[in-house]
C-alpha cells in the first residue's frame, strides 16, 4: 500500500508518494493550475502511476481559500447580529496600520451594509438572556435574503460565546426555512470573545463554504474515478489534518495549509534525529517563511488575518518576508540597491527562466555565481540561460561600476542579511537564543542561502531534509488530524469551582470526540490535551499553559506557578504574588495517524563516493577573491560520508551550499547535517 | 568615505532592524498595557550629532522628535560629562521631554573607543508621574507645576549601575509606582539593547564603514525626499483652522484658538509657517516646539514619502517657522497636559493646503480630534475601583477616487486598537448598547466623507465620573474640499434615567448616575468634490446601505430616489439638480 500527499503552492504543485512496504519515496511536481487547482493535483496523482485503489492515506494542502479570499470570488454572504452592532465587521478595531498614508482605508468588508442584518436579541457576558431572541425579525431577514439571492449565512451574535442558545436557534430556523443556503454559526467556530474577530472569522468561513464544498466534491470525484476508496484528508493551518467531511463545514481552517505543513514536516524530522528546538526556513519563489519549533511542536498564534481580516484560529506562527529566488533587485531614486520585496514571481519569472523577465533576481544571481547548475536545474527538466542572468545582474554592475560578480554577490549579501535580521528580531521578541536552535532548510531557494544565515547568526546546525523541494507535501504524511476547541471563560482562578473547570473541559472534550466520530477515529488513538490563557489580575494579555483535563484544588497552584514561570521567560519579569485570572480553556485534540517510518539509506565511509562528486565550480567571494567548490550529487551520497566545504550538493529539486568553514555530514536518512568546523 | 552599495544596504537594513529591536525589548519587559497596546511610544537610533539615523514607526506625532532630547542631554549634562554605561532619563516639557510630563524619554548613547558614536532612543507614556489627578490628562491646568513630576535629562544609570537615587525619587512622586518603574526598566533594557546593536554594526563593519554609511544614509534620504518635492508644483499655499479652546464647556480657558499655516514650495525645498498663530493658551492646549516640528514633519512626511523610512536627512528640505510664544513654541512656564489636541490637526491641515497642488494625494477633513475620554467609578461586582480611558475613531475625508475611510483613530494616533464590546462589558460594569457607524455623519460630496461612529454605554448599578475633551465641534468642523462639504462633527451625549438630555465637548469630572447612558458620537469625514457630481447610482447605493438618508440624498446630492422599487428618478433627478446648481450659481 501507499501513502501519498499533494501540496498545492502558488507556482507548483508538489506530491510525495511513500509506498508503505519498502519506505521508499518518490516525488513529483507539476505547474499549479490556480483556475481549479483539482485540476493540478490529479495530474500531479497521475504521474505516479499507481492505482489509487492502493492508496490508504491521501493528505492534500490547498490554496482554494486563500485565493478565494484575496481575489474575492467567495460566495454572496450575509451576515445575522445583535441588534445595534451591524457595523463590527466594516468599523473593526479602528487602527491605522498604514499611519503615513493619508489615504489609508481598509479592505472592504466582505458583506455589504444592506446584508448585514441586526437581530433584536442580548445575551450578557455572563450568558444571561438579557433580551430574549425575537424570532419573527428572522422572516422579515429571510426574506431580504432570498430577494438578494443571497449563497452563504454567517451568524455572530455578541457574547454568544458564553451561550450558543440564540445562534444555535437561529441556525435551526435557518435550515428550515432557506434550506438552499449554507450558514456558519460563531460558536461552532471559536467560543472565544473578541466580537470583530469572531465575526470576520465566521464570516470568512460562510463566504468559502460553497466554493470549498464544489471544490472537494470535485476532486472526490475525480479521486474516485480512479478507484480511490478511502478517506480524503486535508491539511489545516494549525499543522494538522482534517477529513474532508469536516473541511467541508470548516474550511477557514485551511487557510494557510502547505506552510503549515512545512513547519509540521521541520519539527517532526528534527524530533526524529534528535533536536528539540529548530526554525524551519521555508524559502520559495516569492518569499521566505519561518516557524519558531520548541519542544517538538510549531508554535502557533491567534492573530492571524487575510488582507487584514482577522482569522481567530490557532495558526502555525510563521513570519514571512519577502525574499524568494524571485525577488528583483532594483536602484532606487536616490541610487540605493534594495532586494525584494517585488518579486518576477512564476511568470516572467528569474530572467533566467527566459520567460521574457529581465529584472535580476536572487535566482539570477545563484546562478551567475556558481551555486547553480544550469544543466542540473530541476534535476535537467527546465532549460535555464546563465547569459540572461548575467544580462539582468550586469544592469545592477553597470550602474554602480562593479563587477557581474560583485553585483550578483551583493544582491545575496543583502538577501541574507535580511533574513538574518528578521530571525533575530523573532528571537528576541520571543526572549529566545538563536544559538540554541537548529536551522532546517528546505524549499526550492531555502538550502543554497542557509549555510550563510546561519554563519551569521552564530546557529551552529544547519538540517537540509532529503526532498527539501517538496518538503510540504513531505510534511502532510507526517500530520495527525488535529482539532482545536476554546472557550472564553474569564474568573480569577483561585475563585474558580473545580468542579465547573471540569464541566467546560469534558464539553469542549466533548466536541472534539464528536468531531473525531465523524471523521472515524478510533477512541483508542484520540489524545486530547488540555490549556488555560491565563494572565494576571489587571492585565490584558494572556499567556498559555498545559494543565491536566481532570483539574483539581492543587492543580490551581501548578498551573499559577507554570504562568509564573514563563512570564519570566517570555517577558523577562513576572509577579508571583498577583492574583492569576484564567481568560480561556482550550482543548487540542490529536487523533494518532500511523507514520511512514523513515527509510535508512546505504551507509558508506567518511568520504563519498567516487562517482559523487561530480566536479569543480569556482564561486567569487568578493574583494576579488575566487573560491574553488566541490560539487557533488545528492543522489549518490551514502549515510556517514562527510563533505567539508567549500562544497555544493545538488539534487533534482534544490541545491545546498556548504560555507569554507563547515563540514557537512550525510546522517543516516540521508539529511544533510551541516556544522561548523 | 563612499561606501559599496551593498555594504550600505546591509547596514542600512542592520540599523533599522536595531530600532526596531528597542522596540521589542520593551513590549516583552513592560508592565503597562498603555505601552504594548496602545502603541503610545516611539524608538529611534541616532549619530553623535542627534540625527535620527532609524526610526520604527510608533506614535506618528512623536515622529522625529527625539532629536530634540539628545540636544537637551548635551546641553544639560554636557557631553564631556557622559560616560560609557550611562542611561538618560527624562520628562520636562521644556527641556528634554518636549510633550507633558506622563511621556518618559530614555536615551542611551554608544561608545566606541572612548567617543560617543549615535544614541538609542526611547519615549513612551507612563501612567502616572505625578499632577493633581492620575493619568496626567487635564483639560484646565494652566502652569506646567500642575501637572507632574518633572525631570530635565538626568543619569539614571552611571557607567553601567543604576542610580538608585534617581528611580527613589521617581518612586515617591508616581501614584503606581510598581508599573512605573517597571515600564521605566523595560525602556532602560530597549535602549540598552539599541545600543550595543549600533556597537554591533560598527565591530563588524568598522567604524568609519559605519559612520560613513549613516552619512550616505542621510543623503539618500535627502535626495528621495527633494526627489518627491520636485513632483509639487512651486507655490505659496495657505490654510487655516479655529480651534474650540480648553477648559471645561461651562468654565473655558481659552476660546477661537487659531491655527495658521502657509506651505510655501520651492523647488526642492518646503517651508512651513504658522506666523499667525494665536499666542498661548492659559490653559493647557500648548505644544511645546519640539513637538510642533515633529506635526510638521508628519505632514511633510505624508505629502513626500509615506511608504519609505525615515531619517534626518528626509526632513534636510523642511524649514519650520514657529512664532515665539504661541500656542505652538508656549513659553515656560505654560500647562501643556492637552499638547496633542493643537497638532492633530497640523498634518490634516497641510494636506488641506497643498491640495490645489496635489488633488489625487489628498483628502477632505477628518473628524479632527483623538477625542480622549475617561469613565472611572467603583464597579459594584467587586468593588475595586477603575478607570476607562479611550479616544474614538471617527471618519476620513473623501478622496479623489473614492469615498473616506470610516471609523479610524485620529491622526494623532497610529496603529492603535479600540476595546472590543465583549471586552468592555467585562472589564467595565456597563452595558454597551450600540457601536454602529452613524447615517449622515459623512460630508457629502462626489466622494463622500467616511462615516463617524457612536458608541453607547449605559452605566449598570453605580454611579460614576466622566471626563470627556473634544476639539474641532464648534469652530472648525471637518472641512470638504473642492466642492466637498463638511462632516458632522463629533459630539458626547449624555442621556439622563429622567429624560434629561446633555452635549459636551469638554467637560471634567461629570457625574454619572446608575442608569444614565453616555454616547460618544464621533463625526465624520468631509466630502471631495461637489455632491451634485456623485453617479447617482452610488448615492442609491448609500440610501440602500443606509450610509446617507434618503433626505439627504435629495437635498445634498439632488438625487430623487422611487421607493418602493429603490431605483434613481432620473429625470426628477436632473431637474432638481440643474436647479440646485442654479441656486448655487446665483
């Protein structure tokens, strides 16, 4: 049998097909089809040629939503609230985030005024009926809705966090009397406060649900056509999967699926080789993505947003800036050199890609130096023009009076520095060292400039996956379906009933375990793991700790002192001696999936093979100095041979740049561990 | 020196990322939410000469002017007399400060070889340091003794050591001194960490590597600002505004305070006038100099090049012209608690008068003021006392293209987020009763003004205090331009149990009773462009939305609207329009 994994990014679509009896793994990737990206991953399927009959998992990552919401092609949405707060989606939190751009408006919002119906209902915080909910203003919105021909319903009432009652009755009346649309309820979304949030969240939601519904029953289709019989999986932003049964009714919760996976991929392989505390550095076309991993999980925020519309789910933290091998280098008007953050993207793309660009960009640059191979691009499929780099970067050379190869060098000197710059400020708003953390590098660019990086920063490890070009989809075979369940309950902890903590625990377990029926879990494999946000008496933000799901009198005490603790670590202080508030109860959810075991490859001796290294490249390295590097293929490299750098390995869908003063050793799986000498 | 293009983008990248780590070290170590929410701060790296170098954008009227407390440090303690390991600190509006005294400036300058090399840079609010009531907001003091604590630049760390004396004197004259002090070590550790960022830069690079790329740094800033400059045609252009004045509305300080400026644009160079501005207030509506060049700055920086950093030499082409002792350079010893209130609206009113030059990069009036509120009293659920202090978000002016924005925090503020309702009604013992954008609040216009909001709280079992200042009500409401008309300004209700119904715009310490409901009513944007040339279609459309009213509609925009069908009477449309025009005309 197989397990098999498609990734859909904006350029390419990337499968991982593991077969289940050898471990061994093949790859492939094909253009994306954004039109009906389904069109795409079955084509990506295909060029495996197996039956799908064979095939007893299939996880798939997709940008549908993403697109659907930065292009704007959801479905006609309304949206039902209290009466008197119609305008929380269009006022938002009021900020400026532009604060020097007179002009600055935000995005519209994605249910015009006259949809957005106000409902004569109050609950309070407390979850009291303050004004009981009049359900014959529900005919008269109805009707509105059905005039304007309206595709999708979301529901937000304020504080229907705290009691569901009112948007559980209208979701009721809603299926009854306007059978024909899909409607989303706040409260089976996120049962955490923050109205706006809430509500854009819920709305985003209902706007992609009868896209993402089209878009599944197709691909399903298309999936069962060719025999395949089990259960079709997809990859969520929190870096866990869902069936698609529960996509369906959830699909805001893909938003950000393939880097997710990505991270997913970065902390799982490094728990299996021994690290505990990694960044995974995603650099791709476009951009570079980073997620902090400590204790052997991607950390995840609650502060994510589309074209600033905030998403209230837990979302893989990756902090991304723009420089990708795309990204143009261009003169400003005062003659300074800038990369990024515009970048030749898939089309024209790198000038080298001769798709008509001219722009020079950091691919342009890679390959004028030397780091790559333009007879081994895409391990030979794609024809690359090292004369049109050298064109491109000559512009940049020509306008300061320099060399090509000062030119190209500078333009991944500054590239390289941005990204170093960007690390170190994650780590220090997080308080964290970066010498403690190993870098794990993938992506088409991510593995040629990390060497770099990470001799910059001082981080001693670099961890190059093997197939770090499809290292996503690589990712997706090693995720566990996850669901993340809160609740906004806001008491001081020392006042809180032991026994009322349970209560919320078990009902959040509850759901969780309801979900996982759906999804056919067997209970044996659910693990379900329990936290409080607390923060202390006067203070807004919350911080997260674990506590057990049966919670007793003495665990009030651990999980203070567990707060305590790492306030002190992430803002350097703490106030032992304050009284503790607990803000929301979460639950997490893991429903346990086999994992493919990682393959060992053949070992060799210190040094590689003979037919390994395939030849010499002469790489310049500034101030007129030109450095000789050893170029060897990833391919034929064996478990124990160590390559000291100056050295560049490459393989079919990246390449790795090993620093003068690293030595770089194949570990048994075939990742490259690279350190300093 | 001239430094290779790559090194200079390398540390330029470097040293703003240095700026920005001030930044992060103190949102992770402070303690008050004032400062890692409300984003009430600014941080910058400086040379030796106290050009700014980097900036990370914080509050927008603090830009650029920590310069000015560099100068004070060497004017007051002398720059012989500062050692390496040394950390300034500093609130006097008058020397060092150069806003009121809540704002703390912490400075920590870098040494390299025995010589001071740049400076990283701090200013935040704190919430307390002293006055006559808490929070250092007073809408009636009229000397600066009033309103705080005051420090000219002193050492509050010595050559690596904190100096005890200085935090003892701070702790005796702050009413919470644990936050205080706590949010003052925060900053000491942010310009700390600067500090040694620039030191960082300068090992790894070199010293005249580094000192020459501050230089080229400058210069291109220079040059991209005078690049843009070169894009306003020359000319002289002239605005006004009349302000409402301080004090209480039932006890005013001052009255028709008058703002005056004239823009005057010379080929790659801006000077900015305000000669005729009225002389200072009695009150507290004064903005120290300083403060008053950092507005301006702001405006030129919105008119030149919003999207690019800032440093020194974007500012090189701005001449700045203050007359002595007006309410914009007061003399000491003058109350400046309300600073902000005058300089929210200097940005806008540049962009009001360069507008004949740049029609598509302006916009009419926004609401005007950051509309600062407190409602304090004891909460009944616990008994603990508390205080509420907001500003309210109110419309933007139309643009050339499209209508303004709505519900947005003043310009005074930046990146700065409101409370949401679901967080207010537990914080707070009040029931909020609406937040919805207010119909016909945006001046009308071919591009309407954005709509202001309102916002009700009805204050549950207890009675309470409020204190509301509100500024550009009476005299200047938010101005339409080209055609465009005024936005309905901002105004706080007061809707009594009794029927009893009040207005404020300035009023201190009110008295709120168990049932009363207090509505903040933010105004709008004002219109571009005339009203009789907005498509008639998009007016249906703000009848259909409920933006406008169909009244206004018919007599702003002179569009006839069939109901029930909701669709444009064209012809009645026309007719009314044509007269409209007529009457205007005649």
């Amino acid at each position: 049998m197989y397990r098999l994994s498609t990734d859909v990014g904006g350029t390419f679509t990337d499968g991982v097909l593991l077969d289940e009896s050898t471990g061994q793994i093949r790859l492939s990737k094909v253009l994306s089809t954004p039109a009906n990206p389904a069109i795409g991953t079955i084509e990506c399927i295909e060029r495996f040629d197996v039956s799908l009959e064979e095939v007893s998992f299939l996880a798939h990552g997709t940008t549908v939503v993403i697109n659907a919401l930065i292009e704007g092609t959801g479905a006609k949405t309304a949206l039902i609230t209290t009466e008197g707060f119609r305008d929380i989606l269009e006022i938002g939190r009021s900020n400026r985030l532009e604060m020097y751009d007179a002009l600055y408006r935000k995005p519209d919002p994605l249910v015009p005024r006259h949809l957005r119906f106000g409902i004569k209902e109050r609950l309070s915080a407390a979850g009291e009926v303050l004004v009981p909910l009049e359900v014959g203003n529900l005919d008269q919105i109805i009707a509105d809705m059905k005039r304007h021909q309206v595709e999708a319903v979301a529901v937000c009432l304020l504080n229907a966090y705290s009691n569901p009652e009112h948007e559980d009755k209208i979701g009721k009346l809603l299926q009854e009397r306007y059978p024909e649309v899909t409607y989303s309820l706040s409260h089976l979304i996120t049962r955490r406060y923050y109205e706006y949030e809430r509500t854009s969240t819920t709305v985003q939601n209902a706007y992609v649900t009868p896209l993402v519904g089209s878009y599944l029953r197709h691909l399903e289709e298309e999936l069962a056509k060719r025999s395949f019989e089990n259960v079709l999986q997809i990859m969520q932003s929190n870096g866990g999967i869902m069936t698609s049964t529960v996509a369906r009714n959830m699909p805001i919760a893909m938003v950000e699926s393939g880097p997710a996976a990505g991270a997913i991929g970065a902390s799982q392989l490094a728990g299996l080789i021994g690290y505990e505390n990694v960044i995974a550095y995603d650099m791709g076309g476009t951009t570079a993505k980073t997620a902090i991993i400590t204790g052997g999980m991607p950390e995840t925020t609650d502060t994510y947003a589309v074209f600033e519309r905030p998403i209230l789910l837990p979302v893989t933290d990756l902090r991304e800036i723009g420089a990708g091998g795309g990204s143009i280098a261009w003169i400003d008007e005062a003659g300074a050199l800038h990369v990024g953050p515009q970048s030749a993207g898939a089309a024209p793309g790198p000038a080298c890609y001769k798709g008509g660009g001219t722009e020079p960009t950091v691919t342009d640059a890679d390959l004028h130096l030397g780091f790559l191979n333009p007879d081994y691009f895409l391990g030979g499929e794609m024809d690359i023009a090292p004369e049109l780099a050298q064109e491109a970067v000559g512009k940049i050379a020509s306008y300061y009076d320099i060399s090509v190869d000062e030119a190209a060098l500078g333009i991944i000197r500054i590239v390289n520095s941005n990204m170093s710059a960007l690390l170190q400020s994650i780590s220090v708003k997080r308080g964290y060292d970066p010498r403690e953390f190993a870098l794990v590098a993938f992506g088409g660019a991510g593995p040629i400039h990390a060497a770099a990086i990470a001799q910059e920063m001082n981080i001693p490890t670099v961890i190059v996956p093997l197939n770090s070009g499809v290292f996503s989809a690589w990712g997706m075979l090693m995720a566990d379906l996850r669901h993340d369940f809160a609740l906004t309950h806001i008491q001081a902890v020392d006042e809180a009933e032991v026994g009322q903590i349970n209560a919320m625990f078990k009902d959040l377990e509850s759901r969780l375990r309801e979900i996982f029926k759906q999804e056919n879990v067997p209970d044996e494999d659910i693990v379900v793991t329990y936290e409080m946000d607390l923060r202390y008496l006067g203070q807004e933000h919350s911080l997260t700790v674990a506590v057990p799901g049966n919670f007793t009198e003495a665990d009030k005490a651990t999980a203070g002192q567990a707060f305590d603790d790492l306030h002190y670590s992430v803002y350097g202080h703490n106030a032992p001696e304050e009284s503790k508030v607990m803000v929301s109860l979460k639950a997490i959810g893991i429903g346990k999936v086999k994992k493919p075991e990682l393959q060992a490859i053949p070992k060799g001796g210190s040094t590689p093979a003979s037919d390994a290294e395939i030849g010499r490249r002469r790489v310049y390295r500034g101030e007129g100095q030109y450095e000789e590097f050893s170029v060897f293929r990833r391919d034929k490299l064996l478990a124990e041979n160590v390559i000291h750098g100056p050295a560049v390995v490459e393989e079919t869908t990246a390449t790795t740049v090993v620093e003068s003063d690293q030595v770089c050793n194949v570990d048994q799986y075939g990742n490259l561990v690279i350190n300093r000498k | 020196m001239t430094v290779d293009p790559i090194t200079l983008e390398v540390i330029r990248n470097r040293l703003i990322a240095a700026s920005g780590d001030i930044r992060r070290v103190v949102e992770r170590a402070a303690y008050s939410p004032v400062l890692y929410e409300v984003i009430d701060f600014s941080c910058a790296l400086l040379d030796a000469e106290a050009n700014l170098v980097a900036e990370t954008p914080g509050l927008p009227i603090f830009l650029a002017n920590l310069t000015y407390s560099v100068r004070s440090t060497y004017e007051t303690i002398g720059r012989d007399n500062l050692k390496p390991g040394d950390v300034i600190l500093c609130n006097d509006p008058y020397n060092g400060g150069f806003t009121h005294c809540p704002d703390i400036v912490v400075l920590c300058p870098a040494f390299y070889e025995g010589e001071i090399h740049g400076w990283a840079a701090f200013r935040g609010h704190t919430v307390d340091m002293g006055g006559i009531y808490p929070g250092g907001w007073y809408a009636n003091t009229t000397e600066v003794f009033q309103e705080g604590f005051r420090l000219p630049p002193v050492k509050i760390w010595m050559e690596g050591n904190p100096n005890e004396d200085v935090f003892r004197l701070i702790r005796a004259n702050t009413r919470v001194p644990v936050s205080v002090l706590g949010d003052i070590r925060a900053m000491i550790a942010g310009v700390r960490t600067g500090s040694q960022r620039l030191l960082d830069v300068i090992e790894k690079y070199g010293l005249e590597t580094t000192l020459g790329s501050i230089a080229e740094i400058l210069e291109q800033g220079d040059t991209l600002a005078r690049a843009a400059l070169s894009r306003i045609p020359n000319g002289t252009y002239s605005a006004q505004a009349v302000l409402d004045g301080d004090g209480n509305d039932d006890a005013p300080l001052s009255q028709k305070l008058l703002l005056k400026l004239k823009i005057t644009v010379e080929d790659e160079k801006m000077i900015v006038d305000f000669t005729g501005t009225s002389p200072q207030s009695i009150g507290p509506m004064n903005t120290p100099e300083p403060s008053t060049i950092s507005a301006a700055r702001y405006g030129f920086k919105i008119i030149t090049t919003p999207y690019l950093p800032s440093n020194e030499g974007s500012f090189r082409p701005l001449e700045v012209i203050i007359p002595e002792g007006s309410i914009l350079k007061p003399n000491f010893p003058a109350a400046t608690a309300m600073w902000p209130t005058p300089i929210t609206t200097i940005p806008d009113l540049m962009l009001r008068a360069v507008a004949p030059a740049v029609p598509e990069q302006v916009r009419g009036g926004h609401f005007g003021d950051s509309m600062a509120d407190f409602i304090y009293g004891t909460d009944p659920r616990t008994g603990q006392y508390y205080v509420c202090a907001e500003g309210d978000a109110g419309g933007y002016g139309g643009q050339h293209n499209r209508d303004g924005a709505p519900a947005l925090f003043s310009m005074a503020l930046g990146d700065t987020y409101n409370v949401p309702v679901e967080v207010a009604e537990i914080r707070y013992p009040w029931l909020v009763e609406r937040f919805e954008l207010n119909q016909d609040t945006g001046g009308p216009g071919k591009y309407r003004g954005g709509l202001g909001a309102r916002r009700d709280y009805r204050v549950i079992g207890h009675d309470a205090g409020m204190t509301v200042t509100t500024d550009r009500v009476l005299n200047t409401p938010p101005w339409g331009i080209f055609g465009g008309k005024e936005g309905r300004p901002s105004i706080t209700r007061v809707y009594r149990t009794d029927g009893g119904e009040e207005e404020w715009r300035k009023v201190s310490n009110l008295p709120l009773k168990d049932g009363d409901l207090v509505s903040f009513q933010t105004g709008g944007g004002g219109g571009y462009g005339s009203p009789l040339e907005r498509d008639p279609e998009m007016v249906l459309q703000d009848v259909i939305n409920e933006y406008i009213s169909a009244a206004s509609a018919r007599d702003d925009y002179g569009v006839v609207i069939k109901e029930p069908e909701m669709q444009v009477d064209q012809e009645a449309t026309q007719k009314l329009r044509e007269e409209m025009k007529a009457s205007q005309g005649g």
